[in-house]
C-alpha cells in the first residue's frame, strides 16, 4: 500500500521510478517573434538632424535650403510611413542618417510587388506637399530664397526617383522591369547606378556617390532575389509606369514652377536653372 504522504514517484510494484528513466512535463515555448523596428532613439534622432541639417547648411550657404531640405525629407518619409501602416506594414517608424537623409522601416515586408511599388512612390507624392508653405512665404515676402527652398524640395523628390538603388525610383521600377526578366532589371539597375554615382562626383556630392556605390554593390550581390512577395501582374506593371510617370512629373513640375519667379516668370529661364543644377546643357 502506498503512503498518501510519499511525494516519490512510484514505479510498477511499488518501486521507485529510475529518475533517469522519468522524463519532464514539456515546456511549452513561446514563438520565435522577428525583432521589431523599435524606432531611432529620441536623443540620437535630434543629433543626427542637426549634423544633417549643419551639413547642408555648409554646403548650399544657406539656412532657408536647410529648413526646407529637413522639412521635405520629414514629410517625403512620412509618406512611406503612412503608406506602411496603410498596407499592414506597420507601426514604420523613421531614422535620420547624418550627411545622407533619411529612411522610413516598417516591422514587416509587403505582401506583394504591388504594395512595394505603392510604398515607394508614397514618399515623393506625399513629399512634395512641404514645398506649399515654401511657396506660400515666397508669395508673402517676396522674397527669392523662399522659392529656392521649394525648389530643392521638388529636386529631393525628384533625384529620389531615379531608378538606381536605393533610391525610391528602383523600388518602384525594379519590379517591372524583373517582371520582364530579371536580368533586365539586374542590367537596367547597374547602369544607371553608376550614371547617378558618376553624376554625384561631377556636382561634388561625394558622400552621396560613395552611398550610392555602396547600395549598387549591395545590389549586385544580391543577384535576381527579390523579397517583396508576389509578384506584379502585368496590369500592376502597367499601373506602376503610370504613377511613376505621373509621380515625376509632378515633382519636376513644382521645381520648375518653383523656380519661374526667380526668372521673372519665364519656364524657359527656369528650365535652363534646372539645367545646370542637373549637369544638363550650359
């Protein structure tokens, strides 16, 4: 007869069990969860806009352009940021580089091409609206470095859609033109990669080109992977070209109106600033 007051586990005739014999309760573990995107430290986001905000100042002689180049890429990120959370991306959260710009993460990938292509062209579409208090204080004050600052808005928009990586302008193409095949997106990629490399050194932007050298070797090592989910139909792909289209001429229409009082008015005039800040003509 077994004693109530024994805590020993038994064995068959009333023996002790061989401990080693007994296996444990399983444990139940909880699961493996992917790191989440927790965000930029408030401290080192502060520091990182003002050596980023110090560094343009530098380089255009101008604290208007500064104003305007944070307050763009602020709002250029935030529109990838609500385009994330729209599409089931989220919570994104946005991080500053010093002496490049910014970024927009969310805590996962997008479900498809599609959504990818959305995300990307997000970011100019939304960004250029911080040009409008840029051109509203130009109208007020009438004075020029007001449309100056609306103009280098458009032009962060605008180069972000070049299709090199990883700028905006590869996200939203790459996808169609892999859906071609993906060496022609892999081909496409790398040469105009190395045009917008070669375009950084000729204006002086070094930082810039030494990034986006370091992103197209990134690029070239990745191969033919493409981790955004399914991929585009060819009525997406379509429907891709159009907003990109659309997107761009947007952006280089807001640099050019931007730009047209500083010329008394004249598109030509304008066209021709344009020009020259882009390595185009005389």
């Amino acid at each position: 007869m077994t004693d109530p007051n024994d805590t020993v586990r038994r064995g068959p005739w009333d023996r002790p069990a061989d401990p080693a014999v007994v296996s444990p309760a399983p444990v139940e573990r909880p699961p493996i969860q992917p790191d989440l995107v927790k965000g930029q430290h408030p401290a080192w986001a502060l520091v990182s806009t003002a050596l980023l905000s110090g560094f343009i100042w530098w380089i255009s002689g101008s604290w208007v352009i500064a104003v305007a180049a944070i307050f763009g890429l602020l709002v250029h990120e935030y529109g990838h940021v609500l385009a994330m959370n729209r599409l089931g991306m989220g919570p994104a959260k946005i991080y500053i580089i010093p002496f490049l710009g910014g970024v927009a993460r969310g805590q996962r990938m997008p479900v498809s091409e599609w959504d990818g292509v959305l995300v990307s062209l997000a970011g100019p579409a939304f960004g250029i609206l911080a040009a409008i208090p840029f051109f509203a204080l130009g109208a007020y004050t009438a004075q020029a470095e007001w449309f100056v600052g609306a103009a280098a808005i458009a032009a962060i928009n605008l180069i972000n859609l070049a299709p090199a990586p990883p700028l905006d302008g590869s996200k939203a193409l790459g996808p169609v033109l892999a859906r071609i095949h993906p060496m022609v997106e892999m081909a496409v990629m790398v040469l105009i990669g190395l045009a917008v490399v070669a375009w950084g050194v000729m204006n002086g932007s070094y930082i810039f080109a030494v990034f986006l050298a370091l992103a197209l070797i990134g690029h070239l090592r990745r191969g033919t992977w493409r981790p955004e989910g399914r991929q585009l139909t060819w009525r997406e792909a379509g429907m891709s070209v159009g907003l990109f289209l659309v997107t761009a001429i947007l952006c280089a229409g807001v640099g050019v109106a931007a730009l047209a009082p500083l010329t008394d008015g004249s598109i030509g005039g304008a066209l021709e600033i344009s020009g020259r800040y882009f390595g185009i003509g005389r």
